[in-house]
C-alpha cells in the first residue's frame, strides 16, 4: 500500500517520509508516559530528545509533531483499495497477532497449510507488485 501510495504522487510520498518523524514522536511519547507511570515523573533526557525533534521537524515544514500520521487504511482508501485493505488486513492480522481461535488450532498442521499457502502466494504477489511499481516509477525518473 505504501509503495503504491508514494508512488501516486510527490505530495503522498512527502507525507510518507514526514510521518516518520511523527511515528518517533509518538513511539517517545508512549515511553515517556509509561517512564512517567512507573516513575511518577518526567524523564528530562528523553524529553529534550522530543522537544528537538518538534524543532527539528519545524525545520522541515511540519509544524506540529503530533500522534496524527496517516494510518495506511486512510493510504488504501486514497488509493480505491479500502475494502481490499480491510479485509486483508482482519486475514494477515490474524496471522500476525493469534487470536483465541488460532492459538486453540496451533496443532492443525495439515489443515492450516491451504492457508501457509494463500499467506505464501499473496506475499510474494504484493512482493512483485511493489517492484513493479518501483520499477516503473524508476524508468519515469530516467527518462
């Protein structure tokens, strides 16, 4: 989806690579809050870190750092893939993160290999898409 998503345009690309900083932003915040809850204060090294990264950020043209970074079912929506990502998305998570039900079939090796399969082939199928995309958008550059 990201790759597809850069690849439309400079401004989603843009986007992209602002919300790295926005994801550090946020990624130190949870661990300052959770320092602040077991410690019951701040921790001042960690942030001054946040605080020149939000100048850093500001150098950048991103005014405010803040936990708002596009989610990638907001990228599949701009794309015309929501439901696709939706539904693909319940499947992988699934995979990803065991729920009750999986965790109860751990040891159902033959007959979660249709599904190893289905994992296997859409895998290497999104794999050659984003090549293909990134191919593309290389022969743009060169030419």
């Amino acid at each position: 989806m990201w790759i597809e998503y850069c690849e439309k345009s400079d401004a989603n690309a843009k986007r992209f690579r602002d919300d790295a900083m926005r994801d550090m932003y946020g990624w130190a915040t949870a661990i300052h809050k959770l320092y602040q809850e077991k410690r019951g204060k701040d921790n001042l090294s960690l942030k001054t870190s946040m605080g020149n990264l939000k100048k850093f950020a500001a150098t950048k043209g991103i005014p405010a750092l803040e936990d708002d970074f596009k989610r990638v079912s907001e990228a599949a929506t701009t794309l015309g893939l929501g439901n696709r990502f939706v539904n693909l998305n319940k499947l992988y998570s699934k995979f990803a993160h065991p729920t009750a039900g999986l965790v109860h079939t751990v040891r159902a090796i033959e007959p979660d290999e249709e599904m190893r399969d289905m994992f296997f082939i859409d895998g290497a199928t999104l794999a050659l898409r984003s090549l293909q995309i990134i191919y593309g958008g290389i022969k743009k550059w060169v030419a």
